[in-house]
C-alpha cells in the first residue's frame, strides 16, 4: 500500500507532484438496452493512489449512493446533486451536461470526504493517506466493480 503525506496548503491548491490520494473522472457515457429498457451509462474511472478501474454506472446508481451517504455523513448534504430529468434523459445534449454535473459531485463528495474528522477515508492523525481501492469500495459498493452487473441499473 502506498503512503502520500499531506503538508498543509490553502484550500483548492495543489502541489506540483504530489499525487492525489483519490483522483475520479466519468470521461464518456454509452447507450445500453434496447426499447423501453433503453438508458445510459456513465463510466466512472477511479483512481486510488496507484491502483485504477472503471465501472459503468446509471444515474439511479448515483442518485441512491447520494441519499445513503448523506444519511450516513452529514457533512455531503451540503453537497448539490444533479437532478433528475423527467423529460430528455435521452438527450445527447443533456446527458453530456449530466456527466460533466456527476463528475464533478463525485469530485466534491472525495474531496469532503478526504478531508472529514467522520470519514474511513480521511488521513492518519499523521496526515498520511493510507487508502487503497478496497477502502474506498468499502466506502460505497457503488464503485465496486461487477457490483450492479446483473440487475437492470448498471453493470460493473
């Protein structure tokens, strides 16, 4: 496992080569299903330390990961949620402007996360991060991977 020790720094900095301990982007969405079973999904690719994987996620996967973390952590109700859409969830348009709103909810809730005294995720008393992939699937089987696979709202 890899250790990154944190120095202190103003919020929203970086610095240069220091990795970051959770870095999550959703760089593209597909088309699955076919009729009235017919939806998107948006690939998450997660990056914890040195290890990475992707998972392929529907916007209801994102929706319930977000109303049992918040239940669970207080401090992600401040957090804004993409809303849902009941007309046009279809559209190329805004299914493009969905995955660049998830991609950065995902990046706010690490970044909350990471930072939280409450958090599994947070660094040691130290300021060391000691996390790994399994954490942070411990963290939300959301982004295990083969988690969602067989039932209709996702697959791994």
């Amino acid at each position: 496992m890899n250790l990154i020790r944190l120095a202190p720094r103003p919020a929203g900095t970086r610095c240069p080569g220091v990795q970051e301990p959770v870095r999550v982007a959703i760089p593209r969405y597909v088309l699955r299903g076919q009729g009235k079973d017919e939806h998107f999904e948006f690939e998450v690719k997660m990056t914890v330390m040195d290890e990475t994987w992707t998972v392929f996620r529907r916007y209801s996967r994102f929706r319930e990961m977000h109303r049992s973390l918040k239940l669970k952590y207080p401090e992600l109700a401040v957090l804004e949620f993409p809303p849902k859409m009941l007309f046009g969830n279809r559209d190329e348009r805004l299914v493009a402007e969905r995955r660049s709103l998830l991609e950065r909810y995902l990046r706010s809730l690490f970044q909350i996360m990471l930072a939280s005294p409450t958090s599994p995720l947070r660094a040691d008393d130290d300021g060391v991060f000691r996390l790994s992939k399994l954490n942070v699937c411990e963290f939300s089987l959301f982004f295990k991977k083969g988690v969602f696979e067989s039932s209709s709202h996702g697959t791994g």
